[in-house]
C-alpha cells in the first residue's frame, strides 16, 4: 500500500512550479528570530552583543536568560565598540539592506563569534565558518520561515510547525487587496511571536521551492538601480549602492525624512519603518535616531517595474525641490 505522500490518483494539489531553493543546504526553522534563539542554544554564549539599531523582536533572545549589551553604529554602519567582547561573548551584525557585504567581510576576518543576521540581505551568500541568518518573509510571499547556516555539529531535533492555516492572509491579500488582509497578517505576527521554535513547515518549504530566484533578483536590482540613477545625489548614506544583490529596499536618508513619509503615504506609496523601538536605547543625536526619523525605505520589490519608480522619484524630487 502507498503511504500518503505517494497516492496515484485522487485530488489535485495545489499547482506550485518545481524550482530549487535559493538555501536548500540551511537549517530550515520556522522565523529568523528562532534562528538566534538555536545559534545561541547550541554554541553556549554567555552573552550577545547586539546593535542598538534593531528591531525589539530579536531581544526575544533573552528568554535564554543570556546577558545582552547594545553597540552604536557610526555613519559607515560599522560597530563603534570601547572594548572587545568576551570570549565567551557573541557578536551580532546586521547587513543592514542587503548593502554592507564589505562590512560584514571585515568584522568577520577581525572578530570572533561572529553571527550575520542576513534578515535585509536574502540574496547574499553566507560566509564559510559563520554562523549566518535569513527571513524569507523580508523578499518572498511566504508565511513564515528562517534559514539558518552554522557548522557547529550539535543540532536540535525540532518538530514542523504546520502553517496551512495562516496562509489565508496570503490568500486573501490575493481576492479583496491588501486593506481587507492587515488584521491577518497582523495575527500572523503575534503568532510568530510566541509559538516558540520548530522546524519550518512542509508548505513553506515546498513555496520556497517554486520561486524564480533570478527574475526576483534581477527585478529588486533594476528597481533599486532606476531609483539610485534619480535621487541618489541626495542621499546621506555612506553605502556602496553600485553593486546590488537583489537588496530588501532603496534606503533614503534625507533631512525631514519624516516629513516625505508623509507624502509618500498620501499617494498610497507605503515604507517600511525600521524601528521606533530604538529611540529609547540612543540618543536624539545619534546616527540610530537620523535613521529611525528620516530614512525611507522605499520599496523596490519584484512586484514593481520601471514605471512603479517612475512615479516614486517623481514625487521625491518635487519634495526635495
């Protein structure tokens, strides 16, 4: 008799492309911030370094009972620390927009106990020998779902978490828009807050699997490119934005950045806020708080084409003018 994953015949399932993975050889878990809570339950830190700009869901960290401190950034995105941390301390950076491989290159060849939090960087490849972090919900239509690399021998023996039910914000996104789905996904979020971790599920898995990698790259790159080409020269960031790899956004810095949020919003362009969170951890002149009030992260997605940010460099350069 056939088992259940190999009945002939019977009902059809839903039509999904058969593609690869763009991290089929990760630990498959169920959200990035599990990701965290596994490095730090199988290499044994005593405590973890963490950037004061991030978002408060990664702090999820200390149910662990391990000890964190915060480190300020300085306006290269690099790590502004008085001493170096402990031997038996973590470090966690961010490649913050998928735009700091240079960075990344650099703490990891000068620090040890590295761990990349690749969150805001899908596209970028982990490093041999460092311990690296991916969201899949950042870039992809997905419900949930962390990749995580580490060559440490020890591993967790985690159950799926089934997700079939939470997909109806996805769904619904589909048949009455994107108004008519927030509470869902809104639900979704808690959920993923406090279901503890598991192992990523079957559904998410066989997504991943049906998604054209390169077209989403490609697009996420000629979208960031057409942006940079027509508002880049009013950019404060000190980035590389010549070299992208299919990036989460086109991150703004301006002054009264607040303030182009506003408008963008008016014409239905909506940004992504990374994290009033941070505001009670820096100071008001801190590089954090430029960051938290001004920058914009304007969306450059596979979903967008040229004439998408057309009308987005449009409105910038009116406000700017």
């Amino acid at each position: 008799m056939t088992d259940k994953h190999s009945i002939i015949g019977g009902l059809f399932p839903l039509e999904l492309p058969d593609r690869t993975e763009y991290h089929p050889h990760a630990i498959h878990l169920n959200s990035a911030r599990y990701c965290l809570e596994y490095i730090l339950h199988i290499k044994h830190y005593k405590k973890i370094y963490l950037p004061s700009y991030i978002c408060d869901s990664v702090l999820q960290a200390k149910r662990l009972d391990i000890p964190y401190s915060f480190y300020r950034l300085d306006e290269n995105f690099l790590p502004l620390l008085s001493q170096e941390p402990e031997e038996d301390a973590s470090f966690l950076y961010v490649n913050y927009f998928g735009l700091n491989r240079l960075n990344v290159q650099k703490l990891c060849k000068e620090m040890n106990h590295v761990i990349i939090d690749n969150t805001q960087a899908f596209f970028e490849r982990p490093l041999p020998h460092v311990d690296t972090v991916y969201s899949p919900r950042k870039f992809l239509g997905v419900a949930d779902g962390g990749y995580l690399y580490t060559d440490a021998e020890e591993r967790l023996d985690l159950e799926p978490d089934p997700s079939y039910y939470r997909y109806d914000a996805l769904l619904k996104q589909i048949d009455l828009g994107s108004t008519a789905a927030e509470p869902l996904f809104e639900q979704n979020e808690a959920y993923l807050d406090t279901c503890g971790m598991h192992a990523m599920s079957r559904l998410t898995r066989r997504i991943l699997e049906s998604i054209d990698y390169a077209k989403v790259i490609e697009r996420r790159n000629a979208n960031f490119l057409y942006l940079h080409q027509q508002i880049g020269r009013w950019n404060q960031l000190h980035l590389d934005f010549s070299h992208p790899n299919g990036p989460l956004c086109y991150p703004l810095l301006i002054d009264h950045g607040a303030g182009l949020k506003d408008i963008l919003l008016q014409h239905h362009i909506y940004c992504n806020d990374y994290w009033d969170d941070v505001l009670s951890r820096v100071s008001p002149a801190s590089f954090e708080h430029h960051l938290v009030r001004d920058l914009i992260a304007l969306p450059i997605d596979q979903r967008y084409n040229e004439d998408d940010m057309r009308v987005i460099a449009k409105i910038i350069r009116e406000f700017l003018n």
